[in-house]
RNA sequence: CGGAGCGUAGCUCAGCCUGGUAGAGCACUUGCUUUGGGAGCAAGACGUCGCAGGUUCGAAUCCUGUCGCUCCGACCA
C-alpha cells in the first residue's frame, strides 16, 4: 500500500475526550473514530490490526477442536425468558421492536442461542463432546461506556461454547480453551496471566479470566510473588487470623459517643476503640428489604461476594432514609444487636468474636462488650470480606500484593444451567436422557486491540507486535522525486518484499523528513527502512525496529536483512 | 442512577467573570523558499459559538430547560 492511496489520518494532539494513553494513540494514530459514546468506526488502519488478532483466535480455536459458527445478534426474547436471564440480565439489553411491536434483543452473549442449537442437533452421547466458537459483534447498555474500545456499546468479541456427557469431559474441553487462550494472548504480543475469577451472574461452578497488568485496567487482581495464586479481587481471599476473644461473660454496655460518625472517629481519644474490635453494620435493599450486612471494623465488603451470598444481583445500598425507617437510628449509630426482624449476614472472620463495639441504633451512642453469637441473630456466615495487600497467600502464606489489569478473557464451567433450561439433552450409553455439561469462553477482541496499545507504547507512539501490526514494514524514501536514485530503490524494496507476501507500507507522501518519521513512530510499524540521498550515497539504506537501534546496511541487502528481521525470534 | 466538568473552525483551545463587528495555533487551498525528526513567508477558504426558550436596544457571554461528551462514584455508616 502507498501512504497517499491509503487513509491514515494521524492527529499531532490528541482528541479532549480521550484519558488514557491506548485510546489517545486509538485516535491519533488514525485507527479508529468515535461515532457517539461507546460506538467507533474502524478505519482501514484500525481494521487491519483487528483482522489479524481475529485471525490468531481463530487459528488457536481451529487448533483446540473448535467449530466456527456465525450467530445472529438479533434474538428472540422467549429463549430468555426460558433460561431465567430475561429478567436478571435485562439490564444490558438493547431492545428493538419490529413493525408488529414484538420485541426483539441485540444480544449481549449467546449462551441462549447455542444452547438452543445444541438442543435441536444433539441426540446422543457418541456426538459429544463439541465445541462452537464465533466472531461476532456484541451488544451492552453498559452502565458507563469508557476509554474508547475497552468498555463499549458495541463491541467485537469471540464467544466459545463446549459441550460435554460428564464433567470430567467438560473439565478436559475447559483446559483445552484455557491453553488455547494462553497461547492466543501470547502470539498477540501480550503479557496476559490467568486469575481466579468469580462467576457473577453468568452462574456456573468456576472460571478464570485473562488479565493484562495495566493501571488504568479496571479489576484489581490479588497475586502471590512467591507461589502461582492469583485471583480478581471480588474472589480473593487469604489467610488472616481470627478477631481476638476478649471477656466473652462481659455484659453489653451503652456508652455516650457524641460526634462519632466513622469507625476512624471511634479508634480517636478519648475512646480508643481499635478498628478490629469494631463492628461495621451496612445496610442493604435487598429486591426492596433491607437487610444486615456486618464486617469487621478494619475490613471492607466485597459486593461481589455478596452477589454470591444472596443468591441475587439485584440489590443495593440502602438510602439514609431507608435506614433510618429500618433501624430508627442514622448512619454513624448503626448496630445489629437485638435487631430480630430483619436477615442479618456476618462474615466469618466476626464469628466467635467478642468484646467487640457496634452503634446503639441511637444518635451518639454505642456499645461495647458485644459477644456477637450471644447478641446479634446472625442468619448466615460467609466469607464477606475483601482482600487487603500484605495478608497472607491463602496458598502459601507469603504476603499478597494487588495490582490493577484489564480483562481480556474469561472462561466458565457452566455445568448444566442452560442445557436443562433449554432442553439439550443427550441419550447416554443407557438409553437415559442427560444434559450436557457446558463451558462458555469470551475474548474481548476489540479491547484486546487496545489491551496491546496500553501495553505496548512508548513517548512516541504504538510499538506493535509483529504478530499484530497493521503493515509490518514502513518504507520511508526522504525525497519522492520520480525517477531519483532514491525513489527508485524505494519502489524496489516495495515491489520486491510485496512479491514476497510481506505487508508493506510505501510512504510516499510530499512531505518533510521529520513528518514522515513522526508518522511513521507513532502509528509503530515494526520495521522502517529510511532511504534518504546522503546514506545512498554511500550505497547504503537505514534499518530502525520500532524502539530500537538504528542500523546502516547496504542498499543490495536492505530485503535480505528485513526478511531476516521478520522471521520469528528462537 | 448520583456527583462534577466540558460543548466556540477538521483538531487543540482562548474569548464568557464585566453583554456591543467571532479569535489564535495546528490542519486545509494557492504561490515562493526550504528539505535527515512534526519548516518559513505571503495570500486564501473554513463557524447556525450543541439545541430550544427567556431577559435585553443588543446574547458565544446572563437566566431556564434540553441534548451530547468526559471523569468520579455508585461499600467504608
């Protein structure tokens, strides 16, 4: 391709609306342009790029016994309804209706649309198991689209689904999609790593996502230097001790805490209550009830966990009105002792613990000497709690460090949610009918894309992986005067690496020097060989690797020597 | 959904407080010069100041509403 026949509209400031770094070199290496929020055009540049990640996942996928499907993305709202995600999904549906008024969803996931393939297809146990995978544009009323390609409206993803006679099968199909994944981030140029993962509203047994280290990622992920664990923040946990026991016999006792608003104000003189002997007492609308939730003083609930806790996603925190109507008392006061009529859930670390101090439920007054499985009408124990940096490796004890990543796969063991809600069944070596055990596996293709740029940049602009590079190669002849010594060569090296089936790029714009090498770094071609009159001169051409060392070779080596530069590292 | 900020030329932004002819840089067009890291000079073209109301002799500027975009939050009682 030559630069003046092509359109890459590079942009020397970056676009206002645009905070990290891979969406400001998105926009200004003229990859892609916004449409509205969480919507983007691909430019040809842009497009490029996408093709070829899209075309490593499907190698990967192809090589781990997967069969490419094509679904369609407008879907009938009834096999919703039949799995039970109408309702606890419908959040991130668009809905369209037809010229009827029937609705219709643009689908967010296709978990349903497979499922019920599989269902009309599947009849025995000989056929199992199978694995689909598509490439296929999703759909998300997000709550807040951001940072261009990462969280959109709209977005490319990769969707797998295997199906399998037990569970030990399922868990062969699940290790399959999890190497497969490693290798895909792996040949993207990315350095992804798997966590433990919580499985939300997806439902399902356990799953694990693949995360790329970024700061501006959104998950926080919990990781051990010293052995393999690693788990997103909203499964963590570790291994702390437990809350002290004080005088359990102690009776409870109200005491006068004027201005005490926080758990902080409590630790201050003239009260000296240590956090950990604190109990926090939240308070939760649960489908419009409230319920308790305690953790200790010095600990923070994880609303992950309670997802899991409660059986439901629906819920938020309580109002101070709503509080106030539960209770009788405003935050700062709050307690859960004596309360009888409302669920109170603790986590397990508050369990058998005493001497403790909780609000009064009464403006400016607390209580200490609380023997929490004495006092407080505890309806479930769980595991509540967020994982704090420095605690313990569930695994092996060392301290745990947190960082933040960006998520760019997830796989599931779903078991048989769907395949019993939507009837795929299979008849066994017995004649009876079974469901199949199901796995579902995601890579956000297009954040994918941007996942390389935040990781892959310097001062100067994208520095593309090979594997991924929208040209691999960038031509730079200094002067285009048709005919010159320079311009000669140039169209040679072109013509004769494009004989080879290497993808290069001719820059054969009217501009200055400086333009083109701007350009040509902050788009991040892997490889730039300069042609300019005073290196010719001496019979010689410049060789620059993206981020690398500028090397002088002779102008009859210049293809040998890019070639070389092409071929795989060992 | 709650909070905050921003909407002025293709892009980055100034002007708004204190109402009175709509601006700069970059990009674009033409010409000349220049040519190894985002050139210089000259001339030119490009705007419903997001939209709708209101106040006023007069609104980019003040007021109200609305739409869009961005960020933070949606546990820390």
């Amino acid at each position: 391709m030559r630069w003046t026949q092509a359109l890459i509209p590079t942009l020397k400031e970056s676009p206002s609306d645009a905070e990290i770094v891979s969406h400001k070199l998105l926009l200004r290496a003229g990859l892609v342009r916004k449409l509205s929020g969480g919507l983007y055009t691909f430019l040809p540049l842009g497009l490029r790029v996408l093709r070829k990640i899209e075309q490593i996942v499907r190698e990967e996928m192809d090589r781990a016994g997967a069969l490419e499907v094509l679904m369609p993305a407008l879907q009938p709202p009834e096999i919703w309804q039949q799995s039970g995600r109408y309702e606890t999904a419908s959040e991130v549906f668009y809905k369209v209706r037809d010229r009827a008024k029937k609705e219709w969803i643009l689908g967010p996931t296709h978990e349903e649309v497979i499922t019920t393939m599989v269902a009309g297809e599947l009849s025995s146990y000989r056929q199992l198991p199978k694995s689909f995978y598509q490439i296929q544009t999703k759909f998300r009323d997000e709550i807040r689209p951001r940072f261009g390609l990462m969280r959109a409206k709209e977005f490319i993803m990769k969707d797998a689904y295997s199906f399998d006679s037990s569970d030990e099968a399922a868990q062969v199909s699940y290790q399959k999609m999890y190497d497969a994944y490693t290798r895909i981030f792996e040949r993207c140029g990315l350095k992804a790593f798997p966590v433990e993962a919580d499985t939300g509203v997806m439902g399902g047994k356990f799953s694990h996502e693949f995360m790329v280290p970024a700061e501006t990622g959104e998950n926080e992920v919990v990781y051990c230097d010293a052995c393999s664990y690693a788990a997103n923040i909203e499964k963590a946990t570790s291994k702390i001790a437990g809350t002290p026991a004080g005088d359990s016999a102690a009776a409870i006792e109200k005491f006068a805490t004027p201005g005490v608003k926080t758990i902080e104000d409590l630790t201050k003189a003239p009260y000296e209550v240590a956090a950990q002997q604190q109990i926090k007492t939240l308070v939760y609308m649960v489908e419009d009830k409230p319920v308790l939730v305690l953790v200790r003083g010095d600990h923070q609930l994880n609303e992950a966990k309670l997802v899991g806790t409660l059986g439901t996603a629906t819920f938020r925190a309580a109002t101070v009105d709503e509080i106030f109507a539960a209770l009788g008392a405003y935050p700062g006061s709050l307690g859960a002792v004596s309360v009888k009529d409302l669920p109170v859930y603790a986590d397990e670390i508050l369990r058998g613990a005493s001497s403790m101090t909780t609000g009064a439920n009464e403006k400016g007054f607390h209580l200490r000497n609380v023997s929490i499985e004495r006092d407080i009408q505890v309806k479930q124990w769980a595991d509540l709690r967020s994982v704090q940096v420095g605690e313990a490796c569930p695994k092996c004890g060392e301290p745990l460090k947190v960082r933040r990543a960006i998520e760019v796969g997830h796989v599931f063991k779903l078991g048989t949610k769907y395949t019993e809600a939507l009837n795929a069944v299979y008849s066994d070596e017995a004649g009876k009918q079974q469901p199949a055990v199901m796995g579902c596996y995601g890579i956000g293709v297009t954040r994918t894309l941007q996942a390389v740029i935040e990781q892959c940049n310097d001062k100067d602009g994208i520095i593309w992986p090979l594997s991924v590079a929208p040209y691999r190669v960038c031509i730079t002849p200094l002067g285009i005067v048709p005919g010159s010594a320079v311009m000669a060569l140039a169209e040679k090296i072109y013509a004769e690496l494009s004989a080879q089936g290497v993808d290069v790029l001719l820059d054969d714009r009217d501009d200055r020097p400086g333009v083109k090498f701007k350009d040509a770094d902050l788009v991040g071609f892997p490889i730039r060989i300069a042609i300019g009159e005073k290196s010719l001169a001496k019979g010689e051409v410049e060789l620059k690797l993206r981020g690398g060392v500028l090397k002088a070779i002779k102008q009859e080596e210049a293809v040998s020597e890019i070639l070389a530069a092409l071929k795989p590292q060992p």
